[in-house]
C-alpha cells in the first residue's frame, strides 16, 4: 500500500510540472509575439465533452516555452524556408506561388481555420495539401509535393501561420456531411492489435498518463507540429499514421480519401481553439 | 528448467552488474575529460549555474543554459551519454556575461556536469541530474 | 553542403555601450551524431555543426565546440556588448567543410 501511495505522488509531483493539471486561475496562458491563442475553448455542441483544450496545455513548462517566442520555435525555420519555396520559379509555366498570390502568403489569411472542406469542382473534400498540389499541378506545371514529406509541411506551417489566433471552424453539414460522418465512424471504431479507437485514448483518457506522458485530446490545431521526438514538422496526417502503428494498426494511406475524412472529423472537434501553426510538441 | 528464488536473484545480481558496468565506463570517460581541461587542478563546487528541466518531456532536446561570472571558458559534459562531451562555450571580449543556452540530446536518466575556467586560472562546477521520461506516444 | 542548412539570428536593432544585451542563433542541420545505424546495420557517419562563432566587428564574443550530444537545428542563446555601432558576424562550421555565415547591423542607442 505504502508503495502504491509513493507511486501516486510521484505521479502526481510529475503531473504538476505540465499545465493541465494547474488550476483554472493560474493555467498559462499562450501568447506569441503578443498574439493571444486560445487554448481551451468550450465544446462546439456535436461533441460528447464540455472543453476543448489544445495540446500545448499538456505539455511541460520547458515544452511550452519553446512555442512562445518565434525564435526559440525551431518550427519557424522550416516557415523560413517555405517562404523560398514561396518565391522560387517552379514548373512549366515560369511561375513561383508568388507570381499569381501577389499579395503573399498573407492573402491566406483565415484560410486554415476552414481546411478541410468541401471543394464544389472537385466534388470531394480537400485539404490545405491538396489546394497546394492543385496550384502546383494546375497553374504552375510543376510536379505536385508528396503530402507528408518536408516540403509540404513547410508550406502548410507558412500558410497556417497567417491565420494564428484566429477560431479554427470547419464545416461540418452540407456536402461535407458525408466525409464528416465517414470521419466520425474511423474516430470510434476499435482497430488494429491492440483494438482501440482514436476516442480510447483522446476523449476517455486525456490528462491521464501514458508511461511518462501526459494524453492529449488529439487536437489538430497547432500542426503542422515540430516534435522534439523527430525534430521536424509533422503533418497532421502523418500524425494519425503514427497512432496507427503505435496499436498495431494498418495506417491508411496519407493523403488518401479516410485520412482525409479523419482530418476534416478531428479538426471540428477543435473548433473554437485558435490555429497555432507551427506547434512545438514532444 | 525451473527458477528458484534464489536462481532469480543471482541472475537479477549479475544483470545489474552487467547493466552497471558501462556506467563506469562512460564515468571514466567524463572523469579524464574534465581532468584534462583542469590539467588536474582543484575544481570548487560552487559559482557556476547549470540549468536543465528536473524532468525532461524528450531527451531527444533538452534545453540547457549555464552560468559563470567570471568564467572565460564552460564546458558541458553529458556522464550517461556515448559520448560525454557536450558543448565547450569560450567566451570573448565582446561578451556580455559568462552564460549561454542551447538545446541537447541526453540518452537517458543521467547527470550533467558544467565545467568553468575562471579567468583568474581557478576552476568551479557544477552538477545536475535530470530524468528523462520514457514516453507514451510522444516518446 | 547538407540540404536545406538555413541559418536564423536575432540581433536588437540598437543597443547602448557596453549594456549586456541577448543574442539568439538557430540553424537547420540534422546534427547526425556518428551513433545511429541505418537499416542494414552500417553506422551512419557524423556530420554535425562542430563549431560556431560570433564576433562584433572582427572581436569575439562568443566560440561553441558542439558534439554529436547537440540536438538537432542548434540553437544558441547568449550576451554581447558593444561600444560602437557595426556588424555581428555568425559562422557555422560543418564537418563536411561548407561554412554557413549570417550577419546582422546594430546601432548604438
């Protein structure tokens, strides 16, 4: 018993050091260069909880101080480098992304807080990734980026970082309803060796550790993440990939039309918290 | 073959030896590389700062900063890694503090040893352990 | 040259002499330490930053001899002091010889 008790405390004293488990009043409070993210939001009505909290609140003081100055971010880099990408000539038609979004990358701001959604001439939903590879294909002759890879995620960081601070709010009716349901489904339906759903881990046991981590809601507001397990960005796909293997799980495909679905299904239950874009995780 | 009890706490013994073992090595290895930078030279355990988070969320980046007034060189020193060397920080006429901060990999629950040469000749450390977590997912 | 090595410094646009004031650097680099295995067993070979510097017009203010313990896109924060205005000049040195450099003014507040 008295070994029992000395396990809790250590567990408790380990959780004190993360932000979840500090009070209400004294929660931090995540601003970069003086923009306010909101971190916790009230659950949009669809979803099965009251809040919604993003991953950086789980994360350990040293972790968290790392997303609140764009310098000590090592994401950023990899947003310096989209910004070459932004400006270099690529493809057959002579053009580099700058030569038709004159504006630069800030005439997108907004744009994350809406990705995935409905795409009328395509007749499906799309991602950030696929309006990308469309422009790259389409309107610049270039060969499109792989989804996933460190180039694309560079390029969905620069244009996430436009709408930081601002309400993530996908929809979810109309003709996105389907791949919204399809998403709900894959949310809560037991997979792989280890039989578990993603709402086993993110919605019935966040903030309770998992061996020495604290478990997140899976929220996808703060990807594309650099995480300090890889030191790179990760996309939000690559992501579920991830959690796949981790229950012995056949992944589907990144970039395919389940993921996707997925994608569209996780971001709506992040409505309300604000686009991080790059996060720091571990 | 059936284990005893006392079968178990033979093996368990010679694990530990076993798990132990490249410790040593490794406090060896650390042990010749601050006497070589001290030629050998007594080292005072106080005046130099070393920072590290008491728990590390990755070991794969750790920040760390350390601090010495006075100090014209601070080198760092990893016991429980591979290799024990860290970073060596030399501090020039433009510098604004002996201090510095950088971020590094440590394999596993251990201590760091920071090193200061004061200008005067002398030398100070400073130690600190820190807990590097096996993670969930994250890990 | 590694791929896609982007340095980043940040420097205050003025300072007043011989104030103490923060200097941060960042670079992209894989930082490979020399003790991971590919996936046919051979040992990956090092290739890291072993050595970076900071100097304010043509004076050090700071030298930093990395190992392969530096995690990944190295990161440096520390203090200078100026007494006139000019140039702070950072040097990365790679194992495979390229040498990245930035540079940043500052003014004398």
């Amino acid at each position: 018993m008295k070994k029992i008790t000395t396990l809790c405390a250590a567990i408790s004293a380990l959780a004190l050091s993360t932000g979840f488990a500090i009070a209400e009043a004294d929660a931090p409070v995540l601003s970069i260069d003086g923009v306010v993210i909101a971190t916790r939001a009230p659950a949009p009505e669809y979803l099965d909880i009251d809040e919604v909290i993003s991953g950086w609140v789980f994360r350990t003081v040293e972790t968290q101080a790392l997303q609140m100055d764009d310098f000590d971010n090592p994401g950023m880099i990899f947003v310096d480098q989209a910004l070459d990408d932004w400006n270099e000539v690529n493809g057959s038609e002579g053009k580099s992304c700058a030569s038709c979004h004159t504006g630069g990358p800030e005439e997108f701001a907004g744009l994350r807080t809406v990705l995935p959604r409905w795409n009328e001439d395509a007749g499906a939903v799309w991602t950030m990734e696929d309006y990308i590879n469309n422009s790259l294909v389409e309107h610049m002759g270039a060969e499109p980026w792989k989804v996933g890879k460190a180039q694309m995620n560079a390029m969905v960081a620069l244009i996430s970082l436009q709408s930081r601070g601002m309400p993530m709010n996908v929809a979810i009716d109309g003709p996105a309803a389907e791949t919204w349901a399809l998403g709900e489904e894959i949310y809560f339906t037991r997979v792989g060796q280890l039989d578990m759903a993603c709402a086993n881990c993110h919605i019935d046991n966040y903030g309770v550790m998992i061996r020495a981590d604290h478990l997140s809601q899976g929220q996808s507001n703060g990807f594309p993440a650099y995480r300090l397990k890889n030191a790179k960005l990760n996309g939000i796909q690559s992501r579920f990939s991830g959690c796949m293997k981790n229950i012995r799980a056949t992944p589907y495909a990144v970039g395919g039309p389940e993921f996707t679905a997925l994608e569209l299904y996780v971001a709506s239950r992040g409505n309300g918290l604000s686009v991080e874009g790059p996060s720091v995780r571990n | 073959m059936n284990y005893t009890r006392r079968d178990a706490l033979v093996i368990g013994a010679g694990a530990a030896v076993a798990v132990a073992m490249p410790f040593r090595a490794f406090a060896e290895r650390h042990a010749d590389a601050i006497s070589a930078f001290t030629g050998g030279a007594d080292v005072a355990q106080t005046g130099v700062e070393l920072t590290a988070p008491e728990i590390a969320e990755n070991g794969n980046t750790v920040p760390i900063s350390v601090a010495a007034d006075g100090a014209s060189e601070i080198i760092i020193f990893a016991v429980g890694n591979p290799v024990p060397e860290v970073i060596k920080f030399t501090f020039g006429p433009r510098s604004g503090a002996s201090s510095a901060a950088t971020r590094c990999r440590l394999a596993g629950t251990q201590d760091l040893i920071a090193v200061a040469k004061m200008a005067d000749g002398s030398f100070a450390q400073a130690t600190v352990n820190v807990k590097v977590t096996i993670g969930g997912c994250g890990g | 040259m590694a791929e896609n090595v982007k340095p980043r410094v940040r420097v205050p646009r003025s300072a007043a002499a011989g104030e103490a004031f923060e200097i941060k650097s960042l670079i992209s680099h894989i930082m490979e330490s020399g003790r991971r295995k590919d996936s046919d067993g051979n040992t990956i070979p090092r290739s890291i930053i072993n050595t970076f510097t900071c100097d304010f017009n043509g004076e050090n203010v700071i030298t930093a001899e990395l190992h392969g313990a530096i995690s990944t896109n190295p990161y440096f924060q520390f203090e200078a002091t100026i007494e006139e205005a000019g140039t702070f000049t950072f040097t990365w040195l790679d194992d495979d010889g390229s040498v990245y450099t930035d540079s940043k003014d500052i003014a004398l507040a």
